[in-house]
C-alpha cells in the first residue's frame, strides 16, 4: 500500500529558513500570517491531507466517476471527504475575508496545494477548479455576482468550472464557436458545447457555477472577440437558496489515463442563462486571470506528485531486499541487501529528492511573489513581483510537471515490475501526473509563451527580474569558499541562459520559426538554471544553519548539502546539453515537407 | 481511431540499402532467404498485423483478460487471431526445420516482432513466450524432451512460459525458493509460486509448457544451485495428445498499468511433474539463453512502440487544425493551420521519427549478427558476430524501451489533452510501454550487465566488436565531403565514449560503486553513439542511392539526410550531458545514509 506523509520539515526549511516567510506578516492585510500561524495552519492541511484525503487516492483511481442520465458520481468517500474539507474551512483558506475567506497568502494556499496532491490529486480538482472561478469572478464580475456567487463558492457549498476548450480548438480559442445571445433582462442566453471540464458535473455540491467563454453576435473574429459569462447549473435565488436548473448538461464523462476520480465532462449549453464577466469581447483577459493561478496550481501538481511518488520510491527501497552491495554485503544477517544500497537505485533516489526539493523551493519563491505582488505597499515593489510571477508561471508550470511525471516514473522504475501493478499504487502517480503535462496550457505552449510574450514583454524587464536576484546572490557568495562548490556551476550555468536568450531573442525577431524551435529546449534551461539558484540559497541557508550549530538538526541540514552536491553533479549539466539542442536551430526542424515525414 | 501501416518503406530501407540483407543468404542453411523471400514474407506479416492484430489491439485493453476459477480467458477475438496467426505459420518462421518450422533467419523475426508489437503487444506477448520455452528446449533439452514439445511449439498449438520470479526475488534469482524433489521415474515434482508469469494461463492453446527455474534438494546456496525444468500444464501422451492435468495451476492475474490483453499470472506449481532442462544447478546458463533472446525481443516492443506512436502524432498532427504558422498562415483556407507547422510540434515528430529509424537499424542490425553468430561458417566470425550481439543486447533492451516509452509520450503530447482520452488509443501506447522498462530485467540492470559483465569481458573484446567497425566507418569516411556533417559528430560523441569506456572500467576496478553510478548515464551515451553510427551509415546508403539516380524514391532518400541532420542536430548532443553524469562520481550519489534521505 502506498504512503505518504506531508514533509514538514522540508515545507519548513525553505518557509523559514530559505525564503524567510515571515516577511509576509509585514505585508498590509496579512498582519495574521505569522511564522507560527502559518505553521498551524500547514500541520491542519497536514492531517487533512493524510488522514482524509489520500486513504481515498487508491480507491478512488479503481472506482473513477460513473455517469448516468446525466447525473455524475464521484468515488465512495469524496462525499464525506469534501464536506471535512470544506468544514476544515480549507476552501476558505485564501479567499477575501470580504466573502468570509480567511484572507492567508497566496503562500499558504500552495503548501496546502502541494500536499493536496501528493494525497489526491484527483479530489484536489474540485476545489482548485472552484479557486479559478472564485478568482476570475472576484476580478472580474460586478458587485452584484460577487455578492450572489463568493461566498458560496468560499464555503465550499457551491463549486466552480473554467469552460473553455471545445472539440474543435484548446489552445486556440480564438475558434470557439459557443453563442450568447442577449436576454432582454441583461442576462444572456448560451448554447454550444464544451468539453474537458473538469468538476463541470458532480454530486459534491449543491450548486455548479461554471464560467463560460462565449461570442456574442456582434463578436470581432478571433481571440478579440471571446467574452466570459457566468453560468449556475441551478439559478440562484435571493435568499441563497438554489432555484429552477438551468439550461446546462452534462453529456457524458471522458475516459481517461488518470486522475479517474476527477469527472471530465462534456458540457452542453442549451440556451442557458448566463450573466457577462468583465467587458463584452474582453473575456480573455480574465481567462488569463483564471489561467494564470491555474498554470501554477497544475505546476503544484508535479512538485505534489513527485513527493509522494518520491515518498514511496524511497520507502520500498529501505525494504525490498535484492542482491548484495556491490562493496560487499551490508546487511548480513539478512537473505539480501535493501536495494537503497544500489548506486543505480541511489541515483534514481537522489534525483527525486533533488528535484522535488528544488521545485518546492522555486514553486513557493513564485508564491511569496504572489503575495507582494498583491499586497506590499510600494507599487514599484508590486510591480516587480508581478513581473516575477508572470516569468516564472510557465517554467513552473511546465518543469515542475515534466519532473512531476518523471519522478512517478522513476519511483515505478524503483519498485522494479512491482511498480507496473495497480496494487502497489505507483503506476497510478504516472497516469495521474501525465494530464498535467497537457491541461491548461500544454508544456509546449508554456514554452511558446516563455520565448514569445515573457521573454520580450517591456524589453525584457520581466526576464531583469530573474537575471538581477540571481547575478546579484553569485556577486555577493562567490566569495565564500563555503559556497564556492555552488556558486560556481550555477554561475555558469547563469551565463549560458543568458547567453541563450540573446540568442533566442534576437534569432526569434529575423525568423519566429528559430524562437519556436528552441522554446522547450530554452525553458528547460531556465528552469535549471531557476533550481540552481534555489539550490544555492538552500545550500546558503543550511551553511549558514550549521554554522550556528544546528543541534540534532545537524544531520538535516547535512543532507541538504549533500543533495545540493547531488544537484550540481547530475542534475544541473542537462543545462549546456538543452543549450546546444536551443542553439541548433530551425533548419533541420523545419527542413522536411509534411509529406516528407 | 489509432491507424497503424506497417512501415515496409522503411524497413526494406535498412534491410536493403543499409545493411545488405543479401549476405544472409549466403550463410549455410539460410540460402533460402534471398531478399525477394524475405520481402515477401514481410509484405505477409504486415498484412496479418495490419488486418487482425491491430484491429484487436484497443478492445484488447478495453476488455483484458479475466480471471474465473483457475480459468483464464484473453479478450474478445485473441483466439480467432491466434488460429490465423498459427495457420499462417508465424510461429514457425524463425524455427529449426528438424521440428516443422521455417528455418528463417532472426533478422527476419525481428522485423516480424517489431510489426507485432506495433500492431499489439499484448497480443505479442503469448508467442513471444513460446520463443523464449522452444529456444530454451531447443538448446539445453534432451532429444526426446525436444521431440516431444519442439513441434508443438512451433506449430503454435501449445505455448511456452518463462517461469523465473518469485514473490520475495526478481533480479536476485538466487533466493528462489521453488523446489524440485526427484521422483523415482527420472522426473520432478515441482513445488512453489511463482509470479509475473506472462501467458502463464490462457485459453489460446491446448497445452502450455513451463520452463521453471527451481531448487534441486541437494543445490548449493544461491545462483549456482538453480535448475531448470520444463513442466507442462497436461501431461504430453506418445501420440502427441494431451492427458492428464499437472500439477500446476494460475491462482490469479495481475492488474497492470498496461498491456492488460496479455494474462499477468500467478501461478502455483504443487508437486508439479517436470523434467530437467539441462544439467543440474545449471538451470542460470539454460534460463540465460531465453533471457537474452527475451531481451532483444523486450527492446523490438520498444521500437514497435515507438513507431506506432509516431505514425499517430504524425496524422494526427497533419489533421489538427489549431493556431497559425509563425510565419504567416500556411492554408488562409482553413479556419486555422495543421498544427505540423508548429516548429515544437515538429521537434517532437523529428524527435520520434530520428530515433525510431535509427533504433530499427540499430535492431536489425544486431539481429544480423545474431544469424551471422548462428551459422557462418568460419568461427572467429561467429564469435566475433556473438560478441557483439552479447554487447548489444542491453543496450537494445534499455534504450529502445526507454525511446519506446519517450515516443509513446511525445505522441500523447502532440495530441494535448486529446492524448489522456483513451478513445484515441495513444495513452494505451504510454501504458503498454512502461513494462518493457521493468521486465527481463529492469533497464538499470541492463546497465550494470553492460559496465559490469559486457565491458570487462575477455579483457574487452566484447567492446572492441564495436569499437573497431565504429573507428574504421569513420577512417573510411571523413575524407569525403558528402558525409563530413555525419561523421564529425560521430567521431567526436565516439571519442568522448572511448573516454568514459576507460574511465568507468578504471574507477570501477578500484570502487564497484564507481561502475555502478555511471552505469546507466554510460549506457545511454553508447545507446546515442550506437545510433550516430547507425544514422551515419543510413545516410551513407541515402547520399550513395541519390549520387547514383534514385528517381522517384529521391524524396524519400533525401528525407533521410533531413532526418539525419537533425539526429546530429538535435539529439546527439545528449551524449557530452550524459558523460558528464557518468563522470561525475559515486560520492555525491553514495553520500547520503538511508536515513538521510
């Protein structure tokens, strides 16, 4: 049977001793998110995480949704498992104090994240999905259907959907063929059909609030002419009771790879009542909104799987006993050795902690900018933090889930043909992760956006908000001849990123052919380069930690300088080989004519 | 709908034009299989994969097998294709005409296998077997052990099971603890479990033979007290009928991530009858014998995978209408552009299309050597030819499988959320590619074989099979302008191999450790040389055929350059990126205590 257990004191180390998260209580609003609070707060989502959500994970992949005369079921369990959540006030966590959120940073909410999917990441779906409706409406919409939608939607009583894609456009929504037509009331009639919707029918809550790309009739072509509705499955009523169903249906559920438990629906819209979110043609703009806090929630599900995957990897090879250690046997007494003793196993282990240790640390670096994005007082400071995010989201997005997908892979490569069987519960890690690598956004396409809209957006000022922090801590730690071991590979590492994105950018403007065919080769050099520096500050803090005299935690803060050796070793030369893969060029991508193939 | 043609084209490419498929049949005994012969029977095994298997292949993983009271039933359909298969002679092609087959060659088989396992690998995995039991029988068997299971064997009515793991040990063999009491008539009983049996029970044949590893009363401790003993599910009569019941029966089959038309079993032997194969505790060097040929066989369901992959993200991504070109739209007709213009889209068909060719020349490449090693007439040839196959096998079972696995994703990928939908058949490539990493020894094993067995091996002669034609290819050829773009890279990515060769045998003599951590990075460095030279000689073959006039097929060999270039481009750098991890040492890999991580 699988295991998990939240890793606490990892969570901690990069919180306090890495990132410093008590900075957040200095910020206006978040006074309350103490260092202490915070951590109260991460043991809740702790418990909740193990005990609650993930005995549900297995049982939950072999049962999967069912559907019938559409209406959706979800596993046994998820019932209860929702309602603990949402009385836990878990749906609450990050929302605005305004409609009853507990108003905690944007920080916290990707802890609870992370470990939401290394215990379920199909259960994880129906409060996400309820997150991106929840923020698109509170940016977007008027008062009126924030007072009518938030705190439901708070609470967890009402659940949300993103309704975007449809059978014949995902990324390239400017094809949507879905209407809306103008009630004479100022609310909109919608009909067409939506499919890959996550959440989009279930028995969880009582009411669907399903947000809706749409054209009105007199929509310009494209992308410019896309607007955003809002759409209950049941019509609300003044007195926040749930009135007449509305014109909306599930048509049936997918059958898919993973994330079984989450019900993938096809939505048919049949002249539904909907009300307009934001301006009429400028619903991608708050698309984004919704997208945007997506890519990173779905980059949370890789570091989320890549944990417990790693979690089970790690346990199985304590206990499998499998041949003797190459130096000579090291348990004697016992029939064979663990398999942890293996240098081919330790290199597989080593990399899933490498990795999911950095992305934890990148992935809540990009979350406390979410915060001072929100809230620090100096606007240039908001700024900059907000350029920082917009960079990062797609690197997080796409490395974190590549490495999401790998680490479940390797941890089946661990447990050996074991690892193949359903029982044993890591084949499912792989089938579940693979979807992130897809949804919202594939990994291709947070490629594109990286080397098309982040790389040049203000002439590259988004991309001065990396390159600054990190030439910055090299100037000021290379000196150190306790950091030198790491300063030095990252550091050159850092030259050749930025040496590749004057390359990129400036082979890009002659020809974008030359730009889209270095984009995944270049975003996974940065994300390298992005772990590098994370491992570097880790390596720093724990330096620093021992240096202090770090007691019966001398052995932790030891193994993060082993493992950021580990990083440096093996993990961070993939830089100069996506280097040269980003420098080839287009001319033998583009060289064959379709029918050549 | 997955498509699937068999890609005759291409295969008929390396046979012909590459590896001169003609000199088979001037080996004694194969004078027969003139290339005409082979075309044909080629053209016929694509016809049966085309039109029977593949139709099976996604109701096969729709269905699976089930399991009900001992009795084990494959999906809908497996046996009418089964009857079609053996009536067709499929399972006699490569057999010993002495016991009714067709005395083919292996290279034959091999590209028999590769469409099989394209059009369905589970359905693959029952004569598969067969081939591991008959070549077990056919070399270490006694006469009458031969005449009586050999030409059921080859006509396909009875199939043949490798039964090696246990519960407690896969890799470790040596802990088995199946034993073999000897009966007072010269035969065993056999009792013990054993698990992961594919096609341990089924209902495609009369009889099924078991080839059972298992401990003699007397044998030594560990590996060298195993024998192997052929123990049939019905009692042979004379007259080539079935009798009684054996003692041998399935107590259940597995559920697997994939390849679930194959039957996964447990299977409990209870004073079973069996005969020794072989002699007594030398059952490892028999078992070795189907090992090997299940190796090569494990890394043809790589490349099968991985052509089939392909073939469906290329239609697919000719079909796809999503977003404009870069450059300006490449059909204004359309409402938007096949997503083949997409230069990552492209990378990602480059991708599959450069390492599947270049895997299949790779394979059938050392399939010739495996007839050369058979049957040439002068010894040193055959051993020379043995030694290279020996080298080669985990390096085609480890790679190609790794490759099948990538390609089986990237198709999923150029599908986006499409591919996670098992309706469109490309996430069950994904599911029935990740055995062929774990089984016949998981490819980290494959590694140690290489740097652990293979390299050191009569004092490297076994490397030396490959270094020598590799050097003398390149001696032979950097003069000529033509080939300077293919050869360069080839020599160089050679050299740093020769390097890490020297290195990896002289760090390992004084630390195993040393071996063991860059045993599998040092794999994938030879794999990506193996298929630079391979690539070097295709467009070799490809420049000669073009130089000399190739009319029509002009296109199709210059699409071999374009492809080739792209290799060298693209994905031979991954080579310098994997020295560097195989030189990167032990310590930081061995650091860590268990407790530590």
């Amino acid at each position: 049977m699988p295991v998990y257990t939240a890793p606490l004191d990892n969570i901690r180390f990069v919180l306090n001793d890495v990132l410093g998260v008590e900075k957040l209580s200095t910020l206006p609003g978040y006074e309350e998110a103490t260092p202490d609070m915070i951590d109260q707060i991460i043991e809740g989502g702790a418990a909740i995480c193990q005990d609650i959500l993930f005995p549900l994970n297995q049982s939950g992949d072999k049962e999967g949704c069912t559907f019938e005369n559409g209406v959706v079921r979800t596993p046994s369990g998820f019932k209860d498992a929702y309602k603990a959540f949402t009385e836990g006030g878990w749906t609450a966590l990050a929302a605005d104090p305004a409609y009853g959120g507990m108003g905690m940073p944007a920080t916290v909410n990707f802890v609870l994240q992370e470990m939401i999917c290394s215990a379920n990441m199909s259960f994880g779906m129906y409060p996400g999905l309820s997150e991106g409706a929840y923020n698109a409406l509170h940016l977007h919409g008027t008062d009126a259907l924030k007072q009518t939608y938030l705190p439901k939607l708070v609470t967890g009583e009402w659940s949300g959907t993103m309704c975007l894609t449809e059978p014949h456009c995902g990324t390239d929504l400017g094809l949507i063929k879905t209407k809306a037509v103008p009630n004479s009331d100022g609310s909109f009639a919608i009909t067409g059909t939506k499919i890959f919707i996550s959440a989009g029918e279930h028995d969880l809550t009582s009411n669907i609030i399903h947000l809706v790309l749409a054209k009105l009739p007199d929509a310009p072509e494209g992308v410019k002419g896309i607007s955003l509705f809002v759409v209950p499955k049941f019509m609300p009523k003044d007195n926040g009771d749930v009135g007449a169903r509305n014109g909306v249906a599930c048509g049936s559920i997918e059958h898919k790879m993973g994330i079984k438990g989450s019900a993938t629906c096809v939505m048919n819209f049949d002249g539904a009542t909907g009300w307009l979110v934001g301006e009429p043609h400028k619903g991608m703009r708050a698309m984004f909104t919704m997208m945007n806090t997506a890519r990173l929630g779905v980059g949370m599900q890789g570091l989320g799987i890549a944990e417990v995957a790693y979690q089970n990897a790690l346990n199985y090879a304590k206990e499998r006993l499998q041949m003797r250690a190459l130096t000579g046997p090291a348990e004697p007494q016992k029939p064979a050795d663990p398999i942890i003793v293996h240098p081919d196993v330790r290199r597989m282990l080593m990399t899933g902690k490498a990795v999911t240790e950095g992305c934890r640390a990148l992935a809540y670096w990009a979350g406390m900018h979410l915060d001072i994005a929100e809230r620090h007082p100096d606007p240039a400071q908001r700024e900059a933090a907000d350029d920082l995010v917009a960079l990062l989201t797609p690197i997080v997005k796409a490395y974190q889930t590549d490495m999401g997908f790998e680490i479940a892979n390797m941890a089946v490569q661990v447990y050996g043909g074991h690892g193949y069987i359903w029982e044993h519960g890591v084949e499912q890690y792989v089938r579940d992760a693979r979807i992130s690598l897809l949804y919202e956004g594939t990994n291709g396409i947070q490629a594109m956006d990286l080397v098309g809209r982040k790389m040049s957006a203000n002439y590259g000022r988004y991309l001065r908000r990396f390159f600054h922090p990190v030439g910055q801590f090299i100037e000021e730690n290379q000196a150190d001849p306790a950091m030198q071991d790491f300063v030095f590979p990252l550091a050159k590492a850092f030259a050749k990123l930025q040496q590749a994105t004057a390359m990129v950018a400036q082979k890009g403007l002659k020809n974008p052919n030359e730009a889209g065919a270095a984009a995944s080769d270049y975003l996974r050099m940065f994300a390298l380069v992005a772990l590098a520096y994370m491992w570097a500050r880790m390596a720093k803090a724990a330096t620093e930690k021992l240096a202090a005299g770090a007691g019966d935690k001398a052995e932790f803060y030891d193994s993060k300088l082993k493992t950021a050796r580990f990083f440096y070793d093996r993990i961070l030369p993939e830089t100069d080989f996506r280097f040269k893969q980003a420098m080839a060029g287009a001319d033998s991508v583009m060289a064959l004519d379709a029918a050549g193939f």
